[in-house]
C-alpha cells in the first residue's frame, strides 16, 4: 500500500480506530498475513498462515500483538478472520433442518451451508451461508453517543414467516422475521442504522428491495430478544429484524450495509429454518 493509499483509506474512514490489512499468498498455498495497523500507522498486531484449499487443510503459523493490545480481544477477532477464509469442509450426514429439535451445533454443522439454506460460504466474498457470520465494522455514529467504528459480528440465524403475530398483521401476507447474533469481540459497538445508509434489506426474488420494519413489522420484538442497541465490549446480544412480504418474496436475500460501507448478503431460507426456531416461535406466543 502506498502513502497516498494509506491517506485516502483513513479519510474514507474517519472513525475507524484499527486497519485491518490482508497481503494475500504470492503462490498457492503460501503464507498469507493479517495485519492490523493504529490510524498513526502503528503495527499493532500480525496473524501468518497458509492454507490449501485442495487438500482441505490450513494452518496459523505466528500470531502476535503488541503489549498496548494484549487482552483486548483482537488476538481472537483475527483468528476469526482467518477461519472465515479456511479450506470449505463437507458433510455428509443428512439431517431435517427444519426439524425444532435440531441442537444449534448439528444445524450449524449441517444446514448452514447447504444451498437451500442459503449463501455459498466462500472466503473473500460477501456472500454468506446463512447462518454464518460476518465480521462488520459498527456504525460510526451510534444512537447512544458511544464511540463508533468498532468490529462487530453479525450472524442471521434463523427465520420464521407469519401472517399475524403479536398483534400485529401483515399488510402484503405474511412477516418473515429473522434472529440476528451481534457479537462486540473489541469494543462496544452497534448495528449500522439507514440513518447512516446502512441497516438491513430485503431483496426479493424477482430483485424488488424492501426496508426492515415497514407497515407493522417494526413492531415486532419477541420475547427474549432486543431490537438493537450497542453491545457491550465482549458481549453478544440477541436481536430480531422482520419485513412484510408477499408470498413470493419468500426465498430471497437479506443484505447488511455496515459502517464502512461494505454489504455483506445471507441467501434466506423460503421455510420456517434455524436453530432458534423453537424459542423464537415461543417469543411470539400469547397475546397481545
């Protein structure tokens, strides 16, 4: 990267504390680094591997950090960044993935990268299997007045599709409402807001884009889970989104624009899928 590069990158970004920078392999299977850089150019932490997509095998060969960055969480959030490009693993066992009883590990295992649950779980792309999660930059200006910019980890997980729910009906025929895991692994950080020009939407089969919460999906917080807010750092909080579709908006693709700008994209399942299933069904019952 060039000095120009460098000073374009923080003027693009103004709020971002930390850079992360990716040299990629030179050949096949060669090492590869990670490098995560302060705004003043300090070198503050490096993660080395090598992986062989051929023979399903990778490897972390050196991870370090600075002693100004030590127990903060980034040594784990570049990990996670490296498993994300790991060599794609396949699985045999045939399992319902509909099925409520499904533990949340067996789903995960089995049904998240299948491709009628969505996405295709290739590294360097921001296509993901549902289910799987992004690692996203925070919104840059959050609601709470909390510093912005931070990484967060943000995983669509499971969906259900109603026509009327916790008093609330669905104006095109039916809710599709999907649990969302939002993960602060440094500092706290929340969802990006439309706001910001970022948030969720709906891409429909036939490519028509819907915003989250329009008519009366907004209204739709089920029991044990929140609609948002800034997660603590090394907190996680479970949170819902809901958009009213038509029947044959089912299927399609949600997309997440974070606070950098980058969107990243969950192919949704048209059936009732996840392994929360049982208690997001259990969130929304009674009434209201």
């Amino acid at each position: 990267m060039t000095e120009d590069q460098w000073w374009w990158l923080r003027i693009r970004h103004p709020r971002t504390r930390c850079f992360f920078l990716h040299w990629p392999e030179a050949t096949p299977a060669s090492h590869q680094n990670i490098r995560v850089y302060s705004r003043d150019g300090i070198d503050w932490a490096r993660l080395v591997r090598k992986v062989c997509h051929a023979c399903k095998r990778g490897v972390i060969s050196k991870i370090s950090l600075t002693p100004d960055v030590q127990r903060q969480g980034l040594g784990s959030l570049l990990i996670d960044r490296a498993l994300m490009d790991g060599p794609a693993s396949s699985n045999s066992k045939e399992v319902d993935c509909t099925d409520q009883s499904l533990s949340q590990a067996d789903w995960m295992k089995y049904c998240s990268g299948k491709a009628d649950t969505g996405g295709d779980g290739r590294a360097g792309t921001q296509t993901l299997a549902f289910g799987k999660a992004a690692m996203t930059v925070g919104a840059q200006t959050p609601a709470d007045g909390s510093a912005g910019g931070e990484a967060l980890e943000v995983a669509p997980t499971t969906v259900v599709y109603q026509a009327e729910t916790m008093g609330s009906v669905s104006v095109n025929g039916t809710f599709a409402i999907i649990t969302v895991k939002d993960r602060a692994p440094a500092g706290s950080a929340a969802e990006s807001a439309p706001i910001e020009l970022g948030g969720w939407q709906w891409i429909a089969p036939d490519g028509q884009a819907l915003a989250e919460g329009e008519n009366d999906a907004s209204s739709i917080t089920p029991n044990g889970f929140s609609g948002g807010g800034t997660i603590p750092a090394g907190a996680y909080k479970w949170r819902t989104i809901a958009f009213d579709l038509t029947e044959k908006q089912r299927g399609g693709t949600i997309l997440y624009t974070d606070g950098d700008g980058a969107t990243f994209r969950w192919k949704v399942p048209a059936k009732d899928s996840g392994p929360e299933l049982a208690q997001l069904k259990k969130g929304m019952e009674g009434n209201y």
